[in-house]
C-alpha cells in the first residue's frame, strides 16, 4: 500500500510555499498573451479546462507535479478503485472500508478493477433494467392498471442531492410523460407543496436511504404512506426503495422493488448507484443513464494519468490545493452558466465539504494545514446582478470556477443584436473571467478593480447525460485527489453525529419520552425558543 504522508512534510510545499511569494501576476498589462492561453488548456472526456486566470506559472505547475508525485496521488486514485481501504483513521476505531462507488461505473470492460464490487452493481443494473422494463410494458401499473407517470424519490443528503442535481440537469431528456419530484427535508410545508402538485395514484415513491434509519427520510416515508391512504391507495404498490443491504429498511415486503447499494459506497459519492439509478432511469430511461455511467467511467479513467496537465481531475485538484494552502484563499465558488446546472453547487457542496472539512490526518493527528474550502455558487449570469461585485471588489478573494458549454441543450434561441444567447451566456462566463483576473485601474478608487482574482473556465460542447456524468466524475476524483493530498480521510463524517445526537434528545423531550433536567441547555433553549412551558 502506498504509503501515507502528511502534507507537511512534504518537500514540495516549501518550494511552493517560496513560489507564493511572488504568484504569476494576472493583472499585468501583458499577462495573457495568446501563447500563455493556448498553453493553459487541458481537456478530457469533452471538457477543456482553461486555467491561463490562476495565478500559477511552469515553476508552480512543476512544483504542484512535484506535490502530486511525492503524495502518491494517482498511485492512491488507482488503489481506491482496485478496492484498498481508504476509508479509515490509522490506530482509532473508524469505518474501515473500501472507497468503491467508481465500481458502479467500471461495467464497460470484461476486466474492472474491483471485480466483486462491479459485478454487484451489474446485478443491479440488470433488475433495474428489467424493473422499468416491466414499468415501459405496463405490468407495473396502479390498482387501475394505469401507468406511472412521476417518481417521487424521498431522501436526503447524499441520498438526494446528487440525484436531484443530475435530474434537473438532464430535465431536457425526459422520456415523453415521465417526470420526478423531491423531498428531502423534514419540513412538512416542503412535504405538502409536493404532494398538492402530484396525481399520487400514477407517482412510484422511491424512497432512498443507505442506512435505513435517516429521521428525515423515516418521517417522510410514513407522511407518504399516510397521504396514500388517505387516497384510497395501496403503498405496496407505489412504494420502492434503495437502500444499503442489510439495513433497517431492507425489507422488500414492504416495497414494490427493492435495490441495494453497498457499505463501500458514501453516500455523498452514490449518484452513481442505484441511488441516482432508479428516478434516472425512471425519467430518462435505462439507456441514457448508463451514458452517465460511461461519462463517469472514461472520466475516472483519465484521472489515472501520471502528468497533472494530462489529468484534468488531478490539475483541479492540484490549482485548488495552491489556492488554497499557499495563496490562503478560504473559498471556491462554482459558477455555472447553464441554469440546468442549478443544484449541482449544493451537490459538491455536500461532497467537497463533507469529505473535506476534517482536522484529523489518516494517521490520528490533528491537522497542521488547512484542508477543505468552504464551497458555494449559483448559476451565472444570475450571479453577476446579485454577488459579483463582493468577487470583483470585496475585501475576500474568491477563486472562481466556472461551467459552460458551446451549445445549449434545447437548441431554441434567438439572435438579438447580432449574437444568440447562448453566445451572451458564454461570452458573459469568459469575460467574468478576465476581470477578474486584469482588474482595471481607475483613479476614482471605487471604481478600480485590482485584478488577481483567479478563476478556471470548464467548458464542453453540450450538457448531456455523457457530459453529466464525466462533470461529476471530474468533481468526485478532484475531491478524492486533495484528500490524499492533504492526508485526510474523505470518506467519513463523523462531523455530522453531534447534531443528530443532541436533536435526538430535544426531540425525546418534546415526546414527553424522557425528560430533560431543568438546568440542561436544551431545556433553557427550548423554552426560549417558546416550544416548551
Ligand atoms: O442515505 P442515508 O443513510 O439516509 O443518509 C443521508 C445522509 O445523512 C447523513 O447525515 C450524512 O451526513 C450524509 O452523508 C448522508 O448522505
């Protein structure tokens, strides 16, 4: 097994951290000449990465190959996808398990890496295609022998935002009279907004949980239940669900169908499972999700180059750590200009800050560096008329990365004052960068901009299925590589327990089930909060 170095110790930081010193200056009167831009452009499975607007030269691209090389990062990629287990904190109790969710993917060739793992998820690649076959015939049908039109998936967190982005943005897709919904959280105004809009008796309710035992989830299978009902309708025949095998809600007498993922699969890497599978392949049919999978899968292929500008993952990853550890830059906006993209930024939100928001190494250690950036964006040009100006002028430096494809995907648009708008969509995305980058000088200071803000550019032809799926492959690996790169471990979330913990508590209060002591935190809390006498 490769072994595990602290960031810290590597040598490759001290010439990096000399490096900072003096960043490749954008805003430089002649800081991008044509040959720099040229240069500054890596692609893979579609997508051409221009990063000329990072604030790097050769001497920091050499330096960051030097990084990568010394961590291992490829040699760690390629044992994550034969099965090492990366999931775990040396010399504590920790998960301890494999990091195998590029399995669900690897189903292209007779010779997959993690041959027991894909050969699981071909498993259930064949009963879903065998499920919405029998959905297409009609032999799944309502007590009325009518067809379901909609699929309402119920879940959260990994087990919803991933799909739910990846449905919104290949919406363009949608069989003819197909279409999915969402609930996620525990709020029943969320809950009843949805249901209002639904013919329950042509809606499957997918209900998607790894562990079974999610509240929010749990609570919001039982209000679906109940609104069934109280329709007059039968939940054995509208209910399915994926979940890990062997969990609370592995019970396939409760359900229609039942699908599994498995332990060596996070969930916030799951899109790729059956828990994206089902409400996917419901909407778009089976083909066009495994165009997904094979986006996935030749993007987790590239990500095993050795060269960092061959490797658009690892180059991702690699800008992101400079940004970061050595410009000392606390956050990354993700800025898509195709509005279908529209809940992918909360999706890598869960994966990349969920991963990496750690302060313990893989070897049981508090953290000497920083680790994971808090991660936000919403789709340009929204943004421009709404937070650009704190990204142009504001006193916290944002590395950008923006999302664009040449061609939009209905293909409908119109041609005013010379230019269609998919070219103002563009143009708008290319030139954010620029000013970002080369700034302005004024004499009035308000309105000076200083440049050096940097920023990267991702585009491809077209969002597709294929192209949705090497996009979040390329997220998925890039946050896999800074992990490494950081020595910590991206596949846990310990983070998330306290909260549960002490809601938990709360909530046994409320339930009159155990009481609080009068002087607890909760108690006072709850009675500020007016929900306790
Ligand atoms: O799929 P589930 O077991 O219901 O989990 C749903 C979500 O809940 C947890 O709190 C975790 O923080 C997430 O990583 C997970 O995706």
């Amino acid at each position: 097994m490769t072994t595990w170095k602290d960031f810290a110790d590597l040598k490759a930081t001290q010439r990096l951290t000399e490096l900072a010193q003096q960043p490749y200056n954008l805003a430089r009167p002649d800081s991008l000449p044509p040959e720099r831009i040229a240069a500054c452009r890596a692609s893979a499975c579609g997508f051409d990465l221009l990063y000329a607007t990072q604030r790097v030269d050769d001497r920091v691209l050499v330096a960051l190959q030097e990084l990568a090389d010394e961590a291992g990062l490829v040699a760690q990629h390629k044992a994550m996808k034969s099965g090492a287990v990366m999931n775990r904190i040396i010399g504590h109790a920790s998960e301890e398990r494999q990091v195998l969710h590029t399995a669900c993917r690897d189903v292209f060739s007779d010779t997959p890496l993690a041959p027991e793992a894909t050969a699981q998820a071909k498993e259930q690649l064949a009963r879903l295609k065998q499920f919405l076959a029998e959905v297409d015939s009609g032999a799944v049908c309502n007590g009325q022998g009518q067809s379901f039109t909609t699929m309402l998936q119920v879940g959260i967190g990994g087990s919803d935002l991933g799909p739910r982005a990846l449905y919104l943005a290949l919406e363009r897709y949608r069989l003819p009279g197909r279409s999915a919904r969402f609930i996620a959280n525990v709020d029943p105004d969320d809950a009843a907004a949805v249901l209002s809009g639904l013919d329950l008796s042509r809606t499957l309710i997918n209900v998607v949980s790894k562990s079974g035992s999610t509240l929010e989830t749990r609570t919001n299978e039982e209000l679906v239940r109940t609104a069934l009902v109280n329709a007059g309708l039968n939940p054995a025949r509208h209910l399915v669900a994926v979940t890990g095998a062997g969990s609370p809600m592995d019970d396939p007498d409760k359900y229609r169908a039942s699908f599994h993922m498995y332990d060596y699969i996070g969930g916030r890497y799951s899109a790729t499972s059956m828990v994206g599978g089902v409400t996917l392949g419901f909407t778009l049919g089976y083909d066009q999700f495994v165009e997904v999978l094979r986006g996935a899968h030749e993007m987790d292929k590239a990500a095993e180059q050795p060269a960092l500008r061959d490797n658009l993952p690892l180059l991702m990853a690699m800008l992101g750590i400079w940004n970061r550890n050595f410009l000392g830059y606390n956050t990354v906006a993700v800025l898509p200009y195709s509005q279908a993209l529209l809940r992918f930024p909360a999706h890598l939100q869960q994966c990349d800050m969920e991963s990496n928001g750690k302060q313990v190494s893989r070897c049981g250690s508090p953290v000497t560096w920083k680790t994971g950036p808090i991660v936000w964006g919403e789709p340009g040009t929204n943004g421009q008329h709404a937070f650009y100006q704190l990204l142009h002028q504001g006193t916290e430096i944002v590395p950008a990365e923006f999302i664009g494809f040449r061609c939009s995907q209905h293909g409908r648009d119109i041609t005013v004052s010379g230019t269609t708008s998919q070219q103002k969509l563009v143009a708008n995305m290319l030139a954010q960068s620029l000013a970002m980058a080369q700034g302005r000088s004024h004499d009035n200071p308000n309105k000076h901009f200083a440049g050096n803000r940097p920023s990267s550019v991702l585009i491809a032809e077209q969002l597709t299925p294929y192209a949705m799926g090497a996009l979040l492959a390329l997220y998925e690996n890039r946050i896999a590589f800074q992990g490494f790169c950081w020595n910590i471990n991206s596949f846990d979330q310990e983070g998330v327990q306290l909260g549960k913990v002490l809601a938990d508590r709360l909530l046994a209060a409320l339930s009159g089930e155990k009481a609080l002591s009068a002087d607890a935190p909760e108690s006072s809390l709850l009675k500020a909060a007016g929900m306790a006498g």
